[in-house]
C-alpha cells in the first residue's frame, strides 16, 4: 500500500534506445534535491511526509575525513506500481509475496564525490493502513540469489529483521521508526500472509518474438501496489508462488532494432494458468498510455 495516489503523466522522451532497461531509466522517478549543513543536525521532510533526521559530522568522504560544508542529498521516493517498474524495482523478498509501504533510495554527495556514513542516521516513515493487523518489516535492496533474467541476477528485498517496525507518533500522525546506517534502496513491507493457494502464472511467448534477447514480463496486483518479475525461459515467462484469486495484470514488452512490441492483459482471478501472449508491435507513447 501506497500514501499516494496512482496517477501518472508521463513526458515523452521520444528517443532512441539501446535497451529496455535504457527505456525504464528514461522515466524512472527523479531524485529531490537538499543542501545541508553536515555540521548540524538537520531533519528533512520529504515530498511523502518522510522524515529524515542526520546528527552533526554524519559524513566522511571517500578518504574517511569528516565533511563540513554543504552536503547534497538525493531522495527518490516511488509511489505507484508504475513507477515501481520505470525504477527497475519489484515487491518480493526471494519467493515471498509482498506488498510495499513504498520504496525510498537515498544518497549523499559534495564537491568531492560520493559520501560515506559515519553514523546512522533516523527515518520516520508515515504509516498507511497496516493490512491484516501486522506490523511492516525493514528490506534492504539487494540482488536475487535464485531469480535470473537470461543468467542476470535482478533485483530483490532483503529482510533486515524478522521483527516489525516500531511506531511512534509525532504531532498526532503515526510514523514507523527506524535507523539505517547505509545508503541503499529500502523499503517497509509486508509479507501478504492473507491465506490463500499459491500457484505458477505462466505466459507463452508468440513465434515472432521469442528469440528476441530484450524482453520483459510482469505481473502487477494493483489493489497491493505489488510488482512480481516473472522468470525468462526461451520461450515462456512464469512467476511463482502467487497467491491465488487476486484479480491482476499481465505485461509483456519487448525491444528489437528500435521497435517495441507490447501485450496486456487483465486476469480476474490468479491460478495456475498458462497465458498465449499475442504482443503486437507499438509506439513508446502507446506503452505509457496503456500504462498511465
């Protein structure tokens, strides 16, 4: 579950691209911008209500000497499931089904480079409508170490804590609590523990297009802002231990000499099915329509 909500604009690039994950980058959520005093404690308060509070002489650059004017911090904060996948990003943990608070990537920089922590530093993240009465668990960004997309290792959360996050409350609204002590993407999430069967969502690919290298395939559960990559085969993608009876969505792209080819496709119900993609060759500005 999100705070905000899911529309989108998107500004056509109407570029040329080498890939799809070039296409992805092109409209993957820009960073905010803040210039700090290292020197003082300062709290940020971001575009989603996230507080951000860093201690006096918290950096050092690449040399470890501790940094004294200004700092520039980069934020990126994702809000819908369209931008979980323009930002490369999914909601699972290896073969865990989750659903995301929303995912935030944070970093520092000065006039040097790139900036190392010398302490950690304390969010407060506001607290949607936690589902099924538990509390969200702290992830880490990581890389999968079972999920390959044609022998790449891709995108995955890695649980911090098995314990959830503390709440407190901060003039009448409710933050989760926590410190982190690297800058990375992190995440509060759920794991989706409503009791359900599990099944493998299959999709076959058309003739035309199943040598093509640059393809992708997701399955997005909306009601859960929820984002599964499926596995690539030579001629399929699947996605595994689904909860079953979700009502979801199928995407399908791919990107060969300059062309994209699409396919989308509504599922009422999830279950173990096999789905025969019939993609059909698009314009850029079709693909962010369809997914506006």
């Amino acid at each position: 579950m999100f705070n905000q909500p899911n529309g989108q604009v998107w500004n056509l690039k109407g570029a040329a691209y080498s890939s799809l994950k070039d296409f992805f980058a092109a409209y993957a959520v820009k960073a905010q911008q803040y210039f700090i005093n290292p020197a003082k404690e300062t709290t940020l308060v971001s575009e989603n209500g996230m507080r951000i509070t860093f201690s006096p002489f918290s950096f050092s650059d690449q040399y470890g000497r501790i940094v004294t004017d200004e700092v520039q911090i980069l934020l990126q904060e994702i809000h819908s499931w369209q931008e979980l996948i323009f930002s490369g990003l999914v909601t699972g943990s290896g073969d865990r089904f989750l659903e995301s608070a929303g995912p935030f990537n944070l970093s520092a920089y000065h006039k040097d480079g790139h900036l190392r922590l010398r302490q950690n530093f304390t969010v407060e993240f506001p607290v949607g409508n936690i589902p099924y009465n538990q509390p969200a668990r702290l992830f880490r960004g990581s890389t999968s170490i079972t999920r390959t997309l044609r022998g790449r290792k891709v995108f995955d959360w890695e649980e911090v804590s098995s314990k959830g996050l503390k709440i407190r409350r901060i003039k009448g609204e409710k933050y989760y609590h926590f410190e982190l002590g690297s800058f990375n993407w992190w995440n509060c999430q759920y794991y989706y523990n409503k009791k359900a069967n599990r099944a493998m969502v299959s999709v076959r690919l058309p003739i035309n297009l199943d040598r093509v290298a640059d393809k992708m395939a997701f399955l997005v559960v909306e009601d859960l802002n929820a984002v599964v990559m499926m596995y690539a085969h030579a001629y399929s993608f699947t996605a595994l231990n689904i909860p079953t009876k979700l009502p979801a969505r199928l995407l399908l792209l791919a990107y060969n000499e300059g062309q994209f080819y699409f396919h989308q496709q509504v599922i009422a119900e999830t279950a173990k099915i096999m789905i025969d993609a019939q993609m059909m060759p698009v314009k850029e500005s079709d693909i962010l329509t369809a997914l506006g």
